[in-house]
C-alpha cells in the first residue's frame, strides 16, 4: 500500500519536468536569437539579455535535477511496505554518497516534503527568470 502524503509529494515534483522542458525550449530559441543578435542586427542588448537569459536556464536546469531526483525517491519510498526500514537504508545510503548529512538522517518526511517543494520553488523562480529575460530581449529588439 503507498503512502498518499509521500506519492502526493512525487507527484507534485514530477511537475518540473514540464517546467524543464518549457525552459530547455526557450534556451535554445534564447541561443538562436542571441547568435542573430549578433551576426545579422547587430543588437548587442539583446543578445546579453538573451545570453542572461541562457544562464538563467543553466540555473534552472540545475533545480530540475534535484527536483527529478527526489520525485524519483518520493515515488519510491511511497511505495515501502515499511517505511522506517526503507527510510533508514535511503538515509544510509544518500549518507554514503556525500548527498546527506550526518544532522539530517531519520528526519520526518513532511520536512523532506517541504524542502523538496522549496528547490520545486527554486526552478519555478529560474523559469520565470528565463522569461523575464527573453521578453525583455525582445522588447529591447523592437525598440532598439
């Protein structure tokens, strides 16, 4: 039987993968417009916004990873027949990876939660950075 708190939390994670594929596509216009930018108007604005624009989707690629890391986990510890097993051998082994401290093992998993939703948080903030950037590029080529 899954835990629905935990399975709910999974699921909510998994999001990021829209959010990330929305920003993978507006980096790669971001770059394509940047090199235009460049070579044909000679917009030297609007490519450093776009390029801001492109690092705020490298930032935003970096929150997709943990947040598609821990959906995956979340998924999977939903699914523990017995949690507290299973969470002491997760923390073991995250512990043995470097990717958990010793003051964080056997904490309870509404705080996990919360801190997963925060870097969700994080990657929503990078993606609306993104977007911000890329509009004012384009606002800056119809104006300059």
């Amino acid at each position: 039987m899954s835990d629905p708190r935990l399975m709910s939390c999974a699921r909510l994670l998994e999001q990021g993968r829209r959010l990330d594929q929305l920003s993978t596509g507006l980096s790669l216009v971001a770059l394509a417009g940047a090199v235009l930018a460049v070579v044909l108007a000679k917009l030297p604005l609007v490519a450093v916004l776009l390029l801001l624009s492109l690092l705020a989707g490298a930032l935003e690629k970096y929150w997709a990873l943990r947040v598609g890391f821990d959906a995956a986990l979340f998924s999977r510890m939903a699914e523990a027949t017995d949690l507290h097993a299973a969470t002491r051998q997760l923390d073991d082994g995250l512990h043995a990876l470097g990717l958990l401290p010793t003051r964080n093992k056997g904490r309870d998993w509404a705080l996990r939660c919360q801190g997963a939703l925060a870097l969700l948080r994080n990657q929503v903030l990078s993606l609306a950075a993104q977007l911000l950037l890329a509009a004012a590029a384009v606002l800056a080529g119809a104006y300059f």
